[in-house]
C-alpha cells in the first residue's frame, strides 16, 4: 500500500488517460496548445524517455501560450519553499529537454534519489558545487548529486492573482 493512498485515499498515479495534442492553435495572443498537468509522481513518463508517449496519465490538460518544448509538462507548486515566488498551487511549466545553469529553477529528484519524489529548487553555484536552493529560509540548501537528477527547467510560471 503506498503513503499516497494512506493519506489522502488515492493513488499517486491517479488521473486521467489523455491523448496528447500535437496540434497549435493560433490566436492574437499567440500560439496556443494544451499542455498536460502532472502530479509530481507522473513526471517519470515524461522524462525518463526521449521520445513523447502518445497518451499518459495526467490530472488535466491546460492551455498555455507560446510555450515551447514538445515534451514540456505543467505541475502544481506543492509546498512553500519557493516563496515568495512561487507559491504553493500555482503552475510551473517545464522543460526536460532544455538544459539549465547556474541561476534557473529546475525540478530535480527528491534529496533520496527516487523517483517518487521531486524539488523545485533553483540552482546556486558555489565554486565547483552546484547546490539546489530552496528561496525560504525554512529550508536548507541540498547539494546537487548525482542521485538528484535534473527532470527539467521551469519555463514558465503562472501566477495566482
């Protein structure tokens, strides 16, 4: 039995089984296309492949303009230690096939390693170490290992208003 469904009577692989649009449409406002909206245990089926499965496991699909990456996923903020800017709830938009330095917010592999488990942290250099910094002070800096894979670079961010 996983914690997931132990805490909240659910599976962590829960959602629904989309096809994914290849198509954009075209507005005054750009070009819009839906993206999927994962919980942080589906973005495996994103990002342990190459290629973009034709249908996965997602909580919604939601629209966005003008944001490139054709295995780019959308995930909700899931806790406080990115404020003040992102706040928990609001949707990030990422990119496994960008790459990233120093100064960008990435999804990585939780601090265990497993894939289970995710961060959003922004990537701090220091001198040859690169650390994974959380921007509340609550939280403490992580060393960037190779246990903690980098999943993708957060492209975008929509705001709660």
């Amino acid at each position: 039995m996983s914690a997931d469904f132990l805490r909240t009577g659910g599976s962590a692989y829960a959602g629904t089984r989309v096809e994914l649009p290849l198509s954009v449409t075209r507005s005054a406002a750009g070009h819009i296309r839906k993206i999927p909206l994962l919980n942080w245990n589906q973005t495996g089926q994103v990002t342990t492949r190459r290629d973009l499965p034709g249908i996965i496991r997602a909580e919604a699909m939601v629209e966005a303009t003008d944001v490139s990456g054709t295995r780019t996923f959308a995930l909700k903020v899931q806790d406080d230690s990115m404020e003040p800017m992102f706040s928990e709830g609001e949707i990030i938009f990422v990119d496994p096939d960008l790459g990233w330095k120093a100064g960008d917010y990435v999804i990585t592999n939780g601090q265990d390693g497993h894939h289970g488990s995710a961060l959003l942290r922004q990537v701090k250099a220091i001198g040859t170490q690169f650390m994974l910094h959380p921007l509340s002070r609550k939280y403490e800096d992580l060393p960037l290992t190779k246990q903690n894979e980098v999943r993708g670079k957060v492209v975008r961010l929509r705001k709660n208003l």
